[in-house]
C-alpha cells in the first residue's frame, strides 16, 4: 500500500512511510510544481524554465536526470510522476 507524503519545505525533506529523503533545491522545486499542477501535464520547457530560471542552452538530459532522482525517491509514495514521451511530466494518483 502507498503512504501519503509529507513535505518539509525549508529543510527540502519528504517523508513516506517514515522514511525520510533528502532533495536538492531543483528536486524540491519540481516536485511543488508537480503537486501544485497535479492532473496537469508540464511540457519540458515550462519545467526547465520555472526550475532554472532560463530556456536558453534547454538540454532536456538535465530534467531528466532530475526527474529520475525524484522519482527514485518518491517511489513509496500515493503520488507518481508520469512521463508523456515527448511532451512533459505530470503528477498523478
């Protein structure tokens, strides 16, 4: 059974099933867009945009890799980030 998160925000921690994840800055900032456009599909550029403040030099590799980190460390959770292939992210139930 999947557990609900729980988001410490200043101190970038989540906590699922009393297991405690540290994220970094942009993991923190991916996952509070995702939960605040949850159901909503984020393109990738809109993503690297509000994340690294520029859609100049776009490597979509970089959000990926962020992506899977956060994904990694969300994987107990009732929450998961689907992938639309060629699109974006979004966060679903």
């Amino acid at each position: 059974m999947k557990s609900k998160i729980k988001i410490n925000e200043y101190d970038r921690i989540t906590k699922v099933k009393g297991k405690i994840e540290n994220l970094t800055k942009k993991e923190m900032y991916l996952l509070l867009l995702l939960l605040k456009n949850q159901g909503k599909l984020l393109n990738y550029k809109y993503l690297f945009e509000k994340v690294w403040g520029y859609e100049k030099d776009f490597h979509i590799h970089t959000l990926e890799c962020q992506i899977s980190n956060l994904k990694k460390k969300l994987k107990f959770c009732n929450k998961k980030i689907k992938t639309v292939r060629g699109s974006g992210y979004k966060l679903i139930d």
